[in-house]
C-alpha cells in the first residue's frame, strides 16, 4: 500500500486535458452504444414475433461467428478476457477490430435466439475507444485509468445507470479494491455516455417501486437470509459458467464442432421450452415480473441453464441482463414464502444474483437506486452485501483478481 503522503497530486493541465478526453470518450462511447442498443432492440423484437423462424438457424450462425474469431478476430478473440489482461499489463492494446466483430457476432446471436446479455458488449466496445485515446493521446496517466473510463461509458451509455457504472468500471478489475485514480474521468464519461445515449432515443429500463419494507428483526432476518439465497445463485451461475466452459474445452476442442453440437442441443431446448421464451436478453422476463404477469416457478433456472450454455459454447454478448432476469424471476417466486411485496424482493433479486456472479459490491446496491428508486435502500444494501459475501471463488470474470 502507498502512503497517502507519498501519493503525487495530477497537475492541473493535465486535470484539464483528462477531462476533455473523458468527455470525448463519453460521446463516442454513447453513439456507439446507441447504435448498437437500438438494432439489438429491433431485432430482439423480430424474433420475438418470428421465434421459430429464426431459432433453427442457430446453429449455423454459431459457425460464422467461430470462423469471423477465428479468421479476424487475433486478440479481439479474447473478449471481455482481454480488458482483464490490459489492466494486469499483460496485453497492452485493445485491437478496434473488437468494435465491429462483437457488435456484429452479438446481434447475430440475438437474432437467432441466443440466451445472451449484452453489457460485455458496451463495456468492451468502451474499453476499445478508452485504449485507442490512451494511445493518441500523450499524457501522465495509466492506460488503466483510461480502460476504466471507456468502460463505465460503455456500461452507462447502455443502461443508463451512470453512478453504478462508474463504480462497477472501478472495482471489477480487483476484488475488494477501488481504482480511485480513474473515478474522476470515470464520472465524467459515465454521465457524458448517458446523456448522449439518452438524448438520441435510445431506452432505458426503470420501475418505480412504490413499496417499502420497513425494518424489524424479523424482516432483517428474511433479508439476510433472501441476500445468501440470491448470493448462493448467483454462485451457480459463476460456477456453472466456468466448469461448463472448462467441459466443452475438454471434450470438443474443435470450436466450431463445440459450437454446432451444443447449438442443436441449445436450439432444441428453446424450441420446446415455450417457443423461445428464454431466448435473447430475458427483458421479457423482467418486464413480467414487474408487471404482475406470470411467471413459473422454474423461469429462473431455465434462463440460467440456458444462458451458461450460450456463452459457453461461444455466442458473444454478455451475462448482466440474463443474471437480471434471473434474479428479478426468483425474487417473484420468492416473495410470497417471505411474506414480501413481489415487486420488492424482485428488485432485490434483480441487483443481488449480479452482485455475486459477478463479485462487485457498490455497483450493484447503485442500480438498485438507479433503476428502482431509493424506497428500499436500506434493503438493497443490506441483501447486497450478504449476497457478495456469499461468493469468493467464482466470478463470471475468469481473470478477475483479488486482494482478500
């Protein structure tokens, strides 16, 4: 650790220049995202009305988007693995083929029905641009403080969740630290992203949580053990992500074999399962639990089987959006066994099960407030923090370190 006394204070120009560059960051960022956000918006739609049109074809995309990694891809290959690296200065750049390659293999994956996110996407597509001002740009800061900032732009341009992206961009990288040097470019990035995005249509999901839970021992108790509960799934997910993944490794090293085969499998599934009901981001499957539609007791597993075999066998996108509905899905179930407003415990769920896959503590607590407001605060803080004590061994992140 670095004595406070011994820290080195930015000089002003340079204060000045970072704030330029993050504002800039924040602008391209937010196009970028915009553009990806809205055509994934309309594609999900056609599929939506067209399911058994376009899931057959999943398998075949599956090996176009295998042969574009394999042909095109060199670094870019390595996705969300390779921010990782470049933090860790294992890798220094960030090649901006990744721009198109993961934009494109994404909607495709969307498209034919994959059970994908797509916050890997903004945040890679973020941390693209931050690398590419890093190099343009000659200045006296780190190239991480940069990948930083283009990352949280790329998390708040798409959510529109600008204060839980800064701190997510913060303390992905390493459990239980705080990149404290990038918050303030971070912030004025996050927040240029959002506006930008927001500004040129593209949508931002929130609801209102008009109920509270007003604290009593009894209702601590029922948080606490609700945050291990959310926390042990959100376990399973990590876990289940990375065995599966090490299992198609083994036994089909061949990736366009691990692709094809697992596709039928996967297509199968979301065929018969209610005719891709479990396709795509799973937005369905939150609008309904919010809306006081039906949902099945079983929704939850299903779209976390679903998901960790998409990504598994190498559909791009992401995990935050599945792990959302996930999460808000076993909360609607949960909530009558705890005596609790549905639409409470499913925020609840909604920002705990990420907490735990993904091993971040205040970013999650933050989309709780963004998203549904700041009626159950306490609540989110208190189901949060037993849900990312729950998990330390696993993270949907394979190189994310840790200082516990």
């Amino acid at each position: 650790m670095i004595p406070i006394r011994d820290l080195k204070a930015i000089k002003i120009k340079v204060l000045v220049q970072l704030f330029i560059v993050a504002l800039l960051i924040g602008i391209v960022v937010g196009v970028i995202d915009t553009v990806f956000g809205r055509v994934l918006l309309v594609l999900t739609s056609t599929r939506d009305h067209n399911p058994l049109v376009f899931l057959p074809f999943l398998p075949i995309i599956g090996l176009l988007i295998v042969y574009s990694y394999q042909h095109y891809g060199g670094l870019a290959s390595k996705g969300m693995g390779l921010l990782f690296q470049v933090s860790q200065n294992k890798e220094k750049t960030i090649p901006k083929r990744l721009i198109p390659l993961v934009m494109l293999s994404t909607w495709a994956t969307h498209l034919f029905g994959g059970s994908a996110g797509r916050e890997g996407v903004a945040v890679q597509l973020g941390a693209t641009i931050g690398s590419w001002f890093h190099q343009k740009w000659p200045n006296q800061v780190s190239s991480k403080v940069l990948l930083v900032t283009g990352m949280a732009a790329g998390f708040a341009g798409l959510f529109q969740t600008p204060i839980a992206a800064v701190f997510f961009a913060c303390e992905v990288f390493i459990l239980g630290q705080i990149e404290i040097q990038a918050l303030f470019p971070a912030i004025i990035a996050s927040f240029t992203s959002s506006f930008v995005s927001h500004q040129l249509g593209l949508e931002k999901f929130s609801v209102f949580v008009s109920k509270s839970v007003n604290l009593s021992p009894i209702i601590f108790v029922k948080l606490i053990i609700l945050g291990f509960i959310f926390g042990l799934v959100g376990n399973l997910f990590a876990f289940s992500l990375a065995r599966l993944k090490k299992f198609w490794s083994t036994q089909l090293v061949n990736p366009y074999k691990r692709i094809f085969i697992g596709a039928l499998f996967l297509t199968a599934l979301l065929i018969i399962l209610y005719q891709g009901r479990y396709a795509g981001l799973g937005t369905n499957l939150i609008s309904q639990s919010f809306s006081h539609s039906h949902i099945n007791p079983y929704d939850w597993c299903l779209k976390l089987f679903l998901t960790v075999l998409t990504i598994s066998i190498g559909y791009q996108g992401g995990e935050v959006t599945p792990l959302f509905a996930i999460g808000a899905t076993l909360g609607v179930t949960l909530a009558p066994i705890f005596g609790l407003p549905v639409e409470v415990v499913a925020s609840l769920g909604y920002i705990a099960v990420f907490s735990s896959a993904t091993n971040t503590f205040l970013a999650p607590i933050f989309i709780g407030v963004e998203v549904f407001g700041n009626s159950n605060i306490l609540a989110y803080f208190l189901v949060v923090s037993f849900a990312y004590l729950t998990n330390r061994n696993y993270s949907i992140y394979a190189d994310q370190e840790s200082l516990l």
